[in-house]
C-alpha cells in the first residue's frame, strides 16, 4: 500500500513537472524543473523495479516468499 502511494505521488509529481515545462520559465527554472523531472522518473523507474522483483521472487520461491503466506 506505501508502495502504491510512492508510486502515485511519482506520477503526480512527474505529470506537475511535465505541465511546468509548457509554461513560460527562464531557463534557470528549466533547468530546475527538468533535473527534477528526471530524479522523479529515476525514482518510479527505481520502485517500479523493486517492486518487479519482489512479486517475482515471491512467484519464483525465493527467500521472502514464505511472508506472501503470512499476509
């Protein structure tokens, strides 16, 4: 559930950015914004990929698959 709200407040974030850039800036405030559309796409790409590897430890046995048995 973190997880999914990581990842929303990325997207958001990422959507904001985008919107910021059409809009009329200097070019300090450009390049503020795109540094920082680029760490908020790390960031998802990052959590998208744990999260990828976690789901397919859990399918494939791996050593935290015991606690999907729990939840």
């Amino acid at each position: 559930m973190i997880d999914d709200q990581l990842a929303r407040a990325h997207r958001n974030n990422i959507q904001r950015y985008r919107h910021l850039l059409q809009t009329s800036l200097t070019e300090f405030e450009r390049q503020f914004v795109e540094r920082r559309l680029n760490e908020e796409r790390s960031k998802l790409e990052m959590l998208v990929s744990s999260l990828s590897n976690e789901v397919h430890r859990d399918q494939s046995g791996g050593p935290d698959s015991h606690l999907s048995q729990i939840a």
